[in-house]
C-alpha cells in the first residue's frame, strides 16, 4: 500500500530540492567567494583594465555623422576624443560618454563629409584605447520613405523573386528527359542544396564580424541550425503515416515545399545581409551584378521543381502549388531587403541586427541540409550504398558545378 503519510512526503520533497539546488548554492558560494578574493578583489588593482567598443552602426545624413556603439568588454569605457580622417573633431555622446559592459550609446559629430569619399572613424578611451570603423564610400543613410521602400522592394524581387520563377520554367525540359534520368535530377537537386546549405552557412560566419562578441554569433549560429534541423525531423517524422498511404506523389510535393522553406529562410537572411550591405555603399549592385544573381539564384527554381516531374499529372492544382513554392522561396528576399535596407534609418534601426541575418542563414542551412537528407533517405530506399552509382555521383556533382560556376557572377 502507498505511504501517503503527509510528514514523510514532506522530507522526501525537502530531499528531493535539496539534491535539485545544492550544487547551485554551492555555485554562489563560490561565486561570492571568487568577487571578494579573486582578480576582482584583492589582485584588481594588478590587472590591466580590458576595453572594448564595437562600432554597430554609422549613418550618414548632411554635414552630420551618427556612431551607435556598444560596449562589447568586461571593464566601463570612458569615450575621451574621437577623430574623423586622423583629425581630432567635436563631439557629442548620449546618454554619457562613459559606457558600461554591455550599454550601448550615440555619437553625434557635425562634419563635412563628401558623397563616395572614404571615410575613417577612430573613437579614442580615456585609456588611450582606440577603436577604429572604416567605411569605403560614404553615401546618405536611406529614411524609411516609399521611394526607398519600392527601391529595396524591388531588390528583392530582382535577386529572389524573379530567378526562382525563372527556375521553375524549366519544368517543361525536365519532364522531356526519360525515366532514367529522374534518380540523375534528384541527385542533381541535392547538389544545388549541400552547395546552397554550406554557402548559407558561410555567409553567417561572415557576418560575424559585424556584431559584439557578447552576441556569441556562433551560438546563434549553433541554435538556429540545430532547431531547424529537428524541428523539421519532427515534422517528417509526423507526416511519415500520411506519405506511406497518399503515395510517391505527395512525398515529392513534401520535398518541393520542404526545399522551397529553406531556400526561402535562406534567402530572407541573404536578403538582410545585402540590404543592409547596399544602404552603407558596401555593396555597388549595378545592373550587372543583379543580373548575375539572377542567374545565380535561378539554379533555386530548378532545386524546387526536379523532384516534381515525375508527378504533374498525379498533384491535384499542381501549378498553383508550384507558384506557392516560388512565392515561398523567393518573397523572403524583400521582405530581407526591406528590413535590412533601413537597417541604419534611425526610424527603423530596431527592426534589424546583425544576429537576425545569421539566426535566418543558419536556419536556412539546417532546412536545407535537412531536406537534402530526406531525398538522399527516398533515393535509397534505406541502402544508402545503392546511392553511389555512376548516375547519383554524376547528378550529385552536377549540382555542385552549376553553383560554383554561377557564383562567379556574384562575386564583388
């Protein structure tokens, strides 16, 4: 019979937390014991002062530059002088010229600065630290106002939007080939996506430069990759009942939604990024380099569309779906672009960071390598050595070629 006595549930609670939160007194125990001793105690005067400013943004409007900084160390930073071009120049700092860990502030200095000029900005500490910020052609900082709206709008659509519809137009070619070919275009496919998944995580440790060490962009990085990874898992693994009774048919529209999410997550960072990137000058988008990441970017349509030939005729509104599909990988690059082109509007400077590209590219990899996964998984049928024939390896490294060879374009 169970012990119900109200005593002896009693003192196995008290047990219970007991084993739950000693370890963490002991914690602040020795927490304690470590600020009151340790090298913030007694050994901190022997210890050289550790200082550390991050520059996260610079906006530019006439006669005026703006420095939103952050302070990215352990120790409170004093900002004493700061000199545009290696001259000493006036400022004024809000709320205070002294920042603690992890406050951020604004710079505001009134100087001439001239459209495209290269412009260097060192901020000098008490101390005689310096923290330097280089930007390679100055140009005004955009407001949020319907012409830069349609602008950057339509920089999404011309990197995004329209390569991933283009893409989809080769359908048509790809029904032509014979069955024999469709293993070649499902291997083809898990070429573009491995390629696109490593450039998405590339380019998200590329960004990391662009934000304080306190951020921790690689956990940022870790927990967006892993969380797509899984949660899309979780996902197939749910819908694994409903794919074994509906047939091969819903399995391929399965991977073509599948392959479109990621893609659209990946281009909502990339989006972020060269929004932001072209707001500052760092970016020159000429028309030809537009047009080379739309051929580059077109290679995202086809990723979508091959896992489909087979099953036109079997997909109910199979063009309507296919639209959805386009629209879903291609429409996060404006909505990306948007964001991160007035990232440095002081209107809407809150809507955007750094971490929010790298959290978005690396959950666009992680949907991206999840989904490779499960087509390599339905292309072995559960004998992953059957995946390495002549055709698997020749479409597999297809893939790989055609974006490589595309990124060329892209490249300034």
């Amino acid at each position: 019979m169970e012990d119900k006595n109200p005593i002896a549930q009693s003192a196995g609670r008290i047990k219970f937390w007991t084993k739950v939160l000693l370890p963490l007194i002991l914690v602040g125990i020795l927490l304690l014991i470590f600020v009151k001793f340790g090298p913030l105690g007694v050994f901190k005067s022997n210890i050289v002062p550790i200082e550390k400013i991050f520059i996260q943004r610079v906006v530019f409007s006439p006669e005026h530059i703006s420095l939103e900084v952050f302070n990215d160390g352990p120790e409170p930073v004093t900002i004493a002088q700061v000199l545009v071009n290696d001259a000493y120049w006036k400022f004024a700092m809000s709320p205070s010229n002294i920042l603690n860990p992890l406050d951020k502030g604004l710079i505001d200095i009134d100087y001439p600065w001239l459209e495209g000029d290269f412009e260097k900005i060192t901020l000098v500490s008490r101390n005689g630290v310096t923290f330097e910020k280089e930007i390679e052609v100055a140009s005004i900082t955009p407001v949020f106002n319907s012409f830069y709206l349609k602008t950057f709008a339509l920089l999404g659509i011309y990197v995004g939007v329209i390569p991933v519809l283009l893409g989809l137009l080769w359908l048509p070619f790809l029904r032509m080939l014979k069955e024999r070919w469709y293993s070649f275009l499902l291997a083809l496919t898990v070429g573009l996506l491995i390629f696109l998944g490593f450039d998405a995580l590339a380019e998200s440790f590329d960004l990391l430069e662009a934000m304080p060490n306190a951020y921790n962009g690689i956990g940022i990085i870790l927990i967006g990759f892993t969380l797509s990874i899984l949660t899309l898992s979780a996902i197939s693994y749910k819908s694994e009942h409903h794919r074994q009774i509906k047939g091969e048919h819903f399995q391929a529209l399965i991977f073509g939604y599948l392959i479109a999410l990621g893609i659209g997550l990946h281009n909502l960072g990339e989006g972020l990024a060269i929004g932001s990137a072209y707001a500052v000058g760092e970016v020159a988008l000429g028309s030809l380099l537009v047009i080379g990441f739309m051929i580059h970017n077109v290679t995202e349509g086809v990723a979508i569309v091959a896992p489909l030939t087979r099953f036109v005729r079997q997909v109910g509104n199979f063009y309507f779906h296919l639209v959805i599909m386009g629209l879903l990988a291609g429409a996060p690059t404006i909505i990306g672009a948007v964001i991160g082109g007035f990232a440095y509007s002081p209107a809407l400077a809150f809507a955007y960071s750094p971490a929010l590209a790298v959290l978005f590219l690396s959950i666009g990899a992680g949907a991206i390598f999840d989904v490779s996964y499960d087509i390599m998984h339905y292309m072995t049928k559960g004998r992953w050595m059957s995946l390495f024939t002549i055709t698997n390896v020749l479409g597999f490294l297809a893939g790989l070629l055609i974006m490589y060879a595309t990124g060329f374009l892209v490249v300034g």
